[in-house]
C-alpha cells in the first residue's frame, strides 16, 4: 500500500493523497469543534474488523450513492473514517458505484485493503440515486441508515450525534444542518443559525437518517423519479405516516397529524456540501436540471397532491407571478443574461451570477411545472 496515491484536481488546486497518510491526513482536514461524550472510564475507540461482527451487532449503515465523482469521494470517506462510537457499537460505509468510468470502483477497493468497514457495492448500469440507494439498503447490516451524498464531508461527532438521537427516540427521522462551501478545506461557519441553517425539509438525502424497518415499510425510494430532484422528499411524505397496526387508511387527516413519524433537527450532526465555483459549462448543465426538476415536480405532485407539496415544486401562481416579475416579465432570460453571468465569473463575483441565473433557473423550473400539469 506505500506506493497507492491518488491525484486530484479540485477548483483549481492540485491534491496529492496516500492512502499510507490517511490518520494524518484526516486529522488536518478538520479542527473538531464538537466531540461525542461517553461514560465515565470509557474510550471510543475504532473496531477496524467490522467483517468479523455478528450481522445484527452492526448500529449504522452509512449509504453513500456516487457517480464519476472519485474528487471528492476521498475526501467524503476520510471524514467517515474519522467518526466515532461507543466501544460496543460498530458502523459500516457502503458506497453504491452507479457505474462510475472514472476509477471510483479501484478507489473503494484499495481503500477497503487499509479499512474494511468501507464497502463497495457497483451496479451494471445507471439508474440514479434513488435506484443505488435502495441497493445499498439491501445490501446493509446496519439497523440505523444514514445517507450521506459523495460530495458531503461531515464533521467529527457526525454519527454519534444521529445515533443518539435514535437511541433516546426509537421510530423517529433525524436531519442535521447542511453548510455549502466551495472549496473542500473550508470549515468557517461554525455558529449554527436556525432561521438559515436548520432544514425545512422532512427528509434530505445529504444529512438524515432512518431506521430500517421504517425505511423499507415506506416503500423505499421511488423508481419512477429517473431525472434530477425530488425523490428523497417524496420519500419524505410517504415516511410521515408509517404505523404498525395496519391502520393507515382508515385514519382521518387529524388522527394522521397526531401520529405522524417524529423529524428531530440534531444541529450537531454537521455536514458540508462541496459545491465548487461555477464554471461557464455548467450554465447550460444547470438548466437542463431544472428542466428536469420541473418534470419531476409534476411527477411528485401527481403521487401527492397536496398543498404542501405545490409549495414545494412552485406549483403556484404566487410563485408564478413573482418569477415572472424578477425576471422582468421575460427580458431576464437565458440568452439575455448569459454574456453578463459568464463576464461577472470572469471577475470572479460568483454571487451576483448566482444570483441573476437563479432567477433565470426558477423560472424554468415554475414554467415547466405548469405546463407539465396541464398535459
């Protein structure tokens, strides 16, 4: 393993990793500012040999689905690997290849060599995240599952806090803060603000966990939703109301309401979504996603056609009108604005082109949701 390394290019900057100087490594990828607390006299400590546990001794099963993106995938399993729990409980990573091309499965094989509660699980063809994720659920040990995208870093304490949690409320959905960044070191924002910071989301794919048994009483993840968007909070909607006397349909609304599944926002299960600075390719890439965002917000609006979920996708004529307005009743369109975005990249005021695009994109996203409803 002396001579495995492994050469990455993110936001420009050259980063060279030896799987030799992993302890090191991760060390300086983080100052920890949150650690877990155990008893009195006890130790957290790592059980490197998982493997050799008993099937049912396993607590978390950690869902990393990924797809040509090996960059940040090392840095994702680094900051795994530093997690930790009391002695007696174990974890395991299983990271699903969507049929990756860009050496993602060599990767996760010689990371497993040094580590082998990482795991890898590699699909014949792609399906989409929502199709690798239920795979590695079937493929998992664990009776917690946490999901975590391959370009999330979580903090140090990251696990323990979601398995607190769990312990001291059984059959609950537990969702912590998701802080973007745009470059992979960065860890500034360490004050926790509830009205930007907590999720308003039931259930969010890069920072939440489930138990099991209610995962799989919910149906799993939808196959139909193929495209971008929208199938971990349809999942979401359909975890709300997940019983065990059979009495689901017969419920009124209000009964509903009183039972629902409990959702706890544990701020100390920190994570860190690496979105790199934009680059004049993904302006076109941006928008095809909104394209497809929209079709699916017609799809998830169809399965559940509630108030809440029209809130969701746009699906009304405030939010119709009030993109209508931003953008000037049309003359902020993507063709008109596109040399300004690309000129402020160039001067490197990626707010203000985020900004100006954005409105352009949630358009998009609205127009495509109102006219796919009417067909």
């Amino acid at each position: 393993m002396n001579g495995c390394s492994f050469q990455t290019t993110i936001g420009g900057r050259v980063n060279r990793f030896r799987l030799r100087n992993l302890k090191n490594y991760k060390r300086g990828l983080f100052q920890i500012s949150y650690r877990p607390r155990f008893k009195k006299d006890t130790v957290a400590r790592y059980d490197w040999n998982c493997a050799e546990r008993k099937h049912n001794e396993l607590a978390i099963s950690v869902i990393v689905p990924t797809f040509n993106r090996v960059e940040t995938l090392v840095h994702c399993l680094s900051a795994l690997e530093c997690q930790q729990l009391p002695p007696n409980e174990s974890f395991e990573v299983i990271v699903v290849d969507d049929s990756s091309t860009d050496g993602t499965a060599t990767l996760v094989k010689q990371w497993n060599k040094n580590f082998s509660r990482v795991r890898l699980l590699r699909l014949s063809h792609n399906g989409g995240p929502g199709r690798a994720r239920n795979a590695g659920v079937i493929a998992s040990l664990g009776k917690l599952l946490v999901f975590v995208d391959s370009d999330v870093i979580v903090k140090p304490g990251f696990l323990y806090a979601h398995w607190k949690r769990h312990g001291e409320s059984l059959g609950c959905v537990s969702v912590g803060p998701v802080y973007y960044i745009d470059h992979i070191a960065e860890h500034k924002r360490h004050r926790f603000r509830w009205w930007t910071d907590a999720s308003r989301a039931f259930f969010c794919t890069s920072n939440a966990a489930v138990e099991k048994h209610l995962f799989i009483k919910s149906g799993r993840f939808d196959a139909d939703f193929q495209k971008y968007g929208w199938e971990d909070l349809e999942l979401g909607e359909r975890l709300r109301y997940v019983f065990d006397d059979g009495t689901k349909e017969s419920m009124t609304s209000k009964e509903k309401r009183k039972m629902n599944i409990p959702r706890y926002f544990v701020k100390q299960a920190i994570a860190y979504h690496y979105k790199p600075p934009w680059t004049i390719g993904d302006l076109e890439k941006s928008i095809e996603q909104e394209r497809q965002r929209g079709e699916m917000g017609v799809l998830f609006y169809k399965k559940h056609p509630t108030f809440r979920v029209r809130l969701m996708i746009q699906l009304t004529w405030f939010h119709r009108c009030l993109w209508l307005i931003l953008s000037l009743f049309g003359i902020i369109n993507e063709y008109s604005v596109k040399p300004l975005v690309i000129w402020l990249m160039d001067k490197r005021q990626y707010g203000i082109a985020h900004g100006l695009w954005s409105i352009v994109r949630n358009r998009i996203t609205c127009e495509v949701v109102f006219s796919g409803l009417k067909e």
